[in-house]
C-alpha cells in the first residue's frame, strides 16, 4: 500500500478493496455537488462500482499508467485526486482531483496537489504536468493558479457533461518551474 504523508492532518493513500463502501458513501452524499463538473457520477451507482474502479486504479499503478489516491483528512478520506495517463516516452501525466463540499475551505485540495505534483517530478521523474478544468469551475482553476501552473489555452468542448460539451482551460507545470517555485517559496 502508498501512503504520502503531506502533514499532521493530511495525508494521500492508495485505494483499497476495503476502502470502497466508505468512498462510494462519500460519492453518494455529494452526487448532485460533483455531477456540476465530474461525468463519471452517474455511472457509480452501487458500492460494487466503486470496487471496479479500485481495480482500475491497481491496474494502472501495476502498469505505472497512473497514481490514484484517496485523500485522507484526520484519517477519513474526503476526495480523491490522481495523476493518469502517464506517459514514460514523453514524462508526462495528467492531474484530476475532486473533493467532497464537506471538507472545502481548508486547503486540502492545494496542499494534496502540491503533494502529487512533487511526487510526480520528483519520485516519477516526469517532465510535464498537465490539469484540465472547466472555464467555469472556478474553484479548481484556483487550485491550479495558487500552484503556479501556466494556463496554455481553452480546449473547446473537450469534455462531454452528461447532456452537453464543455470547454476545459488547460493548464502546465514544468519540472523546472516547479523547482523554480520551490527555490522561492523556501
């Protein structure tokens, strides 16, 4: 099992089989708040779908196709967050992340962010970080400004939302800028 400690509250640990009826209740309660942006909601319906997608998630960890964490806060998990489809050839990933509505306003999602990011370059060697958010998700884009991520452009209708398309603003981070980021905040 993965654990990342981020700090005394916070803490980032790869899904297990157990940990399924806890994450779909937890996906349960925020149904109508994560169908706003996420388009897999509606197809986890039961606990038994949340334990295929635990067994997604091994699979690619197995394949090193992706890291999958929930995010735990004082020992219960409160989101998950993730970097998928990771490409060895090019050293780079994608960064997707969601948190229950419970546990917003207290930096959870930036500190786990930054804790993915870093463990992306620094203990998978990647090169480039990308995050998608929607033009309108406003508390995500946040996330990936207050990182210091670079907003490259506006995919139109790149993700398909149940009945409709939306279009994602499409952020970066490069390892340099990353250390670069680092070398000034310490």
């Amino acid at each position: 099992m993965f654990t990342y400690t981020i700090d005394e509250e916070l803490k980032l640990k790869s899904l297990e089989t157990r940990d399924a009826d806890e994450l779909f209740r937890l996906t349960d309660a925020n149904r109508a708040y994560l169908k706003e942006w996420m388009p897999w909601v509606d197809a986890t319906q039961r606990p038994e779908d949340t334990i295929d997608y635990i067994e997604t998630a091994r699979k690619q960890w197995v394949n090193q196709e992706g890291v999958t964490t929930c995010i735990l806060y004082r020992g219960k998990i409160c989101g998950m967050i993730d970097l998928h489809g990771i490409s060895r050839l090019n050293r780079k990933a994608t960064v997707g992340y969601w948190l229950s509505a419970d546990y917003q306003g207290k930096g959870i999602m930036t500190r786990a962010c930054r804790a993915i990011v870093d463990y992306g370059f620094h203990t998978l060697g990647l090169h480039r970080i990308e995050l998608s958010a929607g033009v309108h998700n406003k508390k995500s884009r946040a996330v990936a400004e207050r990182l210091g991520f670079k907003q490259e452009g506006i995919a139109r209708e790149s993700q398909r939302l149940y009945d409709r398309f939306i279009d994602l603003v499409v952020y970066s981070m490069l390892e340099k800028e990353w250390e670069q980021l680092r070398i000034i905040s310490t």
